[in-house]
C-alpha cells in the first residue's frame, strides 16, 4: 500500500467525529448489514460510486472497536481487494472470505464492515488551501452459522417480555441478533429501546416511569430491523408482576 495512504488512514480514524454535516460517501455499500452463511466459502460485497470523481476505497472488518486500525484487528475474514480504485458511476465486487476459524456454532457472531472512501489528491496548482476528507461507512457483518433454529424470521416471535418493579425486561431466547426499532407499550413509545440490539441468548432491562410504571397490563407492538434493513412489526402482550 502507498504509504500516503497508510498515512491519512491513521489520521482519518481519528478525524471521522469531526467531520461537518454536508460530508457524505460517494461509495455506497450496497445493502444495510451483511449476512455471511456458515456454509458460505466466499460471499460478494458490492460498493458503487455515485459521484462525479473516481474514489480509492480501503476496506477492513473489525470485532466492534471503531477507533481500532486495520492492522490491529485480527478477524477471521479476508477482503480482496483491499484496495481497490473505483471510476464515477462504477461499481466494484469484493470478495469476502471466511477464513476458517473457530466461531460458535450454536448462534451469530457479530462483526463490523468499513469501507473507507480516501479522496483523490488535488490537481497539481490546487493544493492552496485545500482540505481533504476521509469518509468511512461502516455496517454490521453477521457471521451465521448453518442449521440454527428458529428461522430468522421467527426469531423476534421468541422474545420474552414481562415488567416487575416498574422495570421492562426483554429476554431473546433465541441464536440471533434482534435489534429493535420501536417499542410502544399501551400508546407510550419508548424511546431508549430504538436501535437496541439483544445478542443471541441475551437480556436488556430498562425503567418505566409515569403511567407506565403503574399500569398493571400492557398491550402493544415492537418492530425490529430484518436482514434486508426493513423493518417488520409484532404485537405483544404483558402483565405487571
């Protein structure tokens, strides 16, 4: 790799939560998450430029740690390429390989996918007072592995609900991630839950307040984001222990 662009990699990881509301990628991922199938050797991952300038795009996975440099992570994964030059209006296909290594069997693993979108160096005579951004997309890779049961689609029915001492405990009983967009209890929303997402055989707990907390029966609905980033609705009925 050049080294300049090892080098604004390093500072651009650490430039990203800087960066003014107008910067936005002209390399789309195509999809909102990544699904890799245990029985999978490889799986194609597609990026398109929609801008009017080819883009040099650095891609990497890592375990969760933003800040972490490529380098640092070691992941059973392999991109290639890693680097790749992308011409406007152009897509490129990546090739996303499990490398073998020892993940559970018996759920999802959870993994992050970056895409950073490096800008082409200014025109020789343009270089004044010039300022380049990186932009990173960065989006969830699950690792899942072959055989789990129930379907995926069945999973966000498994989620157990139930309320004592004014506090709401979900539990997800199943081998999935399950994240949740809304969650609305007898007409109240609840805010804090959206975007949560319960890992496979986990809990979370969070406090009701105001009316809700006295309320003695709940009835309402939940949605949670599918494996196409759309959103699919349940209902859902509890009673205060």
């Amino acid at each position: 790799m050049p080294s300049w662009i090892r080098t604004l990699l390093s500072h651009s990881l650490l430039m990203l939560s800087l960066l003014p509301a107008a910067t936005h990628a002209e390399v789309i991922i195509s999809g909102t998450r990544i699904i890799y199938p245990g029985n999978k050797r490889e799986l194609a991952v597609q990026l398109n430029n929609v801008g009017e300038q080819p883009a040099l795009i650095q891609s990497w996975i890592d375990n969760g740690n933003a800040d972490a440099q490529p380098e640092e992570e070691e992941v059973p994964f392999v991109i290639l390429p890693p680097v790749v030059r992308i011409e406007p209006k152009q897509g490129q296909t990546l090739r996303l390989m499990f490398s073998g290594a020892s993940l559970p069997q018996d759920r999802e693993s959870l993994f992050w996918f970056n895409a950073l979108e490096i800008p082409p160096q200014p025109e020789e005579g343009k270089s004044n007072n010039y300022l380049q951004f990186a932009v990173r997309s960065r989006i969830k890779l699950f690792y899942r592995p072959d055989g789990l049961t129930p379907s995926i689609t069945e999973a966000p029915e498994t989620l157990r609900w139930s309320v004592a001492k004014q506090q709401l405990t979900i539990q997800n009983p199943s081998p999935y991630y399950i994240t949740l967009a809304t969650v609305e209890l007898n007409g109240y929303q609840l805010a804090d839950l959206s975007g949560q997402m319960l890992e496979p055989h986990g809990h979370l707990v969070t406090a009701l307040t105001g009316k809700l907390a006295t309320a003695s029966h709940f009835s309402g609905h939940f949605t949670n984001i599918n494996d196409f980033g759309a959103s699919s609705d349940h209902s859902l009925t509890i009673d205060n222990h």
